[in-house]
C-alpha cells in the first residue's frame, strides 16, 4: 500500500463503546476537526477534535447517510425515508 505524506494524515479518537453503541453506518468531513457521524436508532455524533453525541429529536430511525454542504449546513438521510436538515442547535424532520 503506498505510503502518505505526513500532512494528509489525519486521526480521530473513537470514544470506547461508540461503534458499538451507536451502530455507525455512515461519516463525512470537510476539515479535519469537522465532521459527523450518524447510525442505528437516531445516533447523530459531530467530531471537532473529539466525538459528541448531538440530540435531533426523539428518533427510531437508523441513519444511513450523512452530507455536509457547510459547517452549519447538515443532511441526513435514513430508513422508511427520513430525511433531516440542520445544524449545530436547529434541525428539521421530513418523512
């Protein structure tokens, strides 16, 4: 496999139990200390440094799909056709 420079190396601390627990399926990043992640049953988590669970509200539904257009910009996609819009405090549901 070949080998990357230094720079274009970046790494993120996984808190114990997060996998597992919030059953991820799906992260995306525009920076390396900006990025979500979203799974099973509603887990959304924002990564800046460090990994934080975010509420969107009291969701069942596992998460499929993460895109962000802008820090504060956020679309999730996920199972029985929920899609939500949002940011770091206000996020929109549609089913």
């Amino acid at each position: 496999m070949p080998r990357r420079p230094p720079g274009l190396q970046r790494r993120a601390n996984w808190p114990a139990g997060m996998y597992a627990s919030a059953g991820l399926r799906a992260i995306f990043g525009r920076a390396w200390d900006q990025a979500w992640a979203v799974g099973e049953n509603g887990a959304v988590w924002f990564y800046d440094g460090g990994w934080y669970p975010q509420r969107v509200g009291p969701l069942g539904e596992h998460l499929n799909a993460v895109w962000m257009v802008s820090w504060d910009d956020l679309w999730v996609v996920g199972a029985g056709g929920v899609i939500l819009h949002g940011n770091w405090s206000l996020w929109e549901y549609w089913r």
